[in-house]
C-alpha cells in the first residue's frame, strides 16, 4: 500500500512539474500584475545576444535586458537547437525599459546604431538565420511608429533594410550561462562597440515622425523672421539670453535637442550663447555674406530653421567656438520636465550644481 501511495504521489508530481504547451499570449509578454503604466518592453534581435545585451543594459531608462529566443517554430529551444538554424527562432534580447526616460523612438535608434540593417541573417562574425535582424513587438499600437522608423532608415540606406518587424509570437529565456555573458568574461566575443552606448548620443528618426513642414506653418510671426527669414532678434530682449537653469534646448519645430545647459556660457553678448552644438550632426553650417560680412550660420540639420551664427571667439578650454544662438527658434526644457517630456534619456550628459 506504502508503495503504491507513492507511485501515485511521484505521478502528481510528475504531471504538475511538467511544462504547459506554448499558447497565447508569449512566455514573456507584458505581465500588467508587474510593471507599471512607464515600464514598458520590446525584444530586439541583432546577431548574437550577448553584445545587444550588454549595450542595452548600459542606457538610461533600461531596466532589464534579457538574452533569449524569439519567434521560432519550436517549444523549449536550447542553445544547441538554436544554433543549428532550423528552429526559426532569432537570437533577441528582451528590454524592460522606463518609457519616460527612453522613448521607444530613441531606444530603436540605439538599436539601429549596433546593426548592420542591410544584412541579411548575419551581424559581425556570425551567419544563420538565428542571427538575423528584426523588432518584435506585443503592443500593436506600436506597428506604425515602427514602421515609419524602419523607413526613415531605409532613406538612409543605399541597400534595402531587412529588418524583420513582426509581432512577438514566442519568447523562451536562454540558459543562465548567456545572461551578463559579457560582464562575467569582459574579453569574450562580441561585434559591438559598446562604448557607443556611453557617448553622448542625439538620434533624428524620432523627431521626423511628425510632418515638419506643417508644423513650421504654425510658428509665430517672430519665429518666421528668424527662423525661415534668417532674422535676428535684438540683443538681451529674449530670456534665454542669460538664463543658465539646467536642462535642454530643443528646437521648437523638430523637438530635437540642440543644446545642453551644460554648455551653455555667459559671453556678454546679448544672445545665447554655447561652446558645443548637442551634437554635431543637429546642426549645419553655410557661409553667409550678408550685410557685407563673411559669417558662418548655423542651421538645424532636421527642420532648417536659422538658428544664429558661429563665431571663433569662444573658450579656449572647450574648443575655441561661440554658437551665438536666437532664443525665439528654441525651446527650454528644465531638468526636472526632462523625463516627462521624453529627454530623460539625456540627463547623464547634464551637469547640475550641487544643492
């Protein structure tokens, strides 16, 4: 009798231990009872896990970066299985990420940075479908933001952009020896720089998403002047002239940063002033000759606004420039509305003054 009680115990146990069959909705979709209305994920594959694990994990706002396998055609892959090609499934990384801090725009454009998006079923040294490109998402309201980022990059591309975009259908977490693979052997493999993930880094895709042309026929009349007219407004009338609050300077038709606080300086001028551009691929330059001068303009590289004049009097210490910047053709926003208003991603880069 004591034996056949537990044979049948051994039974229930077998039976209740046993792994369901996969079914909707994925392994690791978004589980509402643990992440808040902020925490948000998306699952990003772009050749071997480790690396895109380990640059994710190091930007702002990501809470959690899992390597794993996605949308395969197979239950419960291992590595084995998966690196033989025919189990359909990708390597891909699951990103838990703060979607106030780092925008889905902005986290997909770091993503865009790390792959090579015209190359089909290979990323650095490695080749097979398992190492293909793609974006799988569980939210469907995400699908047209997506897309439209995959054709701003094909704009930029000479050859077609392969990059899968699908919905999620399966995640399965891959084994613990792949998780922090790189922070646990900080030689092994890996086909990304990571020190991008640690510049300061200012996309454009998301802020062409919206119709730029439009949106400038909205601007105010100063705004036109300076902005499409190439006017000036008068020294020390416009408040951002002097004002030295942290936070971001964005431009009021894009809404793509231009200027950090950080370096922003008091030259006595009249306007605002700044040593270095938030990047050197917001801003261009053109040779103008009016008023019988030789200047150089600064132009925003997104909307084409006429943003001031660069001049070779600025500190030494930080490169010789001045960006003698119109305040009209700017937006502030302060350090504290950074993460509310989706600049959150770039505080890091912000200096502020201890209390």
């Amino acid at each position: 009798m004591v034996r056949i009680i537990a044979l049948a115990l051994c039974f229930f146990l077998l039976i209740s231990c046993a792994p369901a069959t996969q079914q909707e909705p994925p392994q690791s979709a978004p589980k509402e009872e643990v992440m808040n209305g902020l925490q948000k994920k998306i699952y990003l594959a772009g050749g071997c896990f480790w690396g895109v694990e380990a640059y994710m994990q190091k930007l702002p706002g990501v809470i959690e970066a899992t390597s794993g396998y996605a949308n395969g055609h197979t239950e419960d892959p291992t590595y084995q299985d998966v690196v033989t090609g025919e189990t359909g499934f990708a390597e891909t990384v699951e990103v838990v990420y703060d979607s106030q801090i780092m925008t889905l725009p902005v986290l997909i454009s770091h993503y865009f940075r790390v792959i090579e998006p015209s190359v089909l079923n290979r990323q650095g040294n490695d080749i097979g479908t398992q190492y293909r490109t793609g974006i799988y998402y569980t939210d469907p309201s995400e699908e047209e933001m997506l897309q439209k980022m995959l054709d701003l990059l094909q704009e930029d591309e000479r050859d077609p952009v392969v990059v899968e975009l699908l919905p999620l259908d399966n995640f399965y977490q891959a084994e613990d020896y792949h998780q922090e693979y790189l922070q646990k052997n900080p030689t092994g493999y890996c086909h990304i720089n990571l020190s991008l993930a640690d510049e300061r880094f200012i996309p454009k895709y998301p802020y062409l998403l919206e119709d730029l042309e439009e949106k400038k026929q909205s601007l105010s009349e100063a705004q036109k002047h300076i902005g499409l007219e190439q006017g000036t407004e008068p020294p020390f009338t416009h408040p951002l002239w002097d004002a030295m609050d942290p936070g971001v300077y964005v431009d009021i038709v894009s809404a793509q940063p231009l200027f950090l606080s950080t370096d922003k300086y008091e030259c006595g001028c009249g306007w605002a002033s700044f040593h270095t551009a938030a990047s050197p691929d917001v801003v261009i330059f053109k040779e103008d000759t009016s008023y019988g001068m030789i200047r150089t303009e600064v132009i925003s590289a997104l909307s084409e606004l006429h943003l001031g004049h660069i001049f070779n009097d600025g500190p030494r210490e930080h490169g010789g420039m001045r960006y003698c910047i119109n305040g009209e053709v700017l937006r502030f926003v302060p350090y504290d509305a950074m993460d509310e208003e989706g600049y959150g991603y770039l505080k890091p880069f912000i200096v502020q003054e201890a209390p």
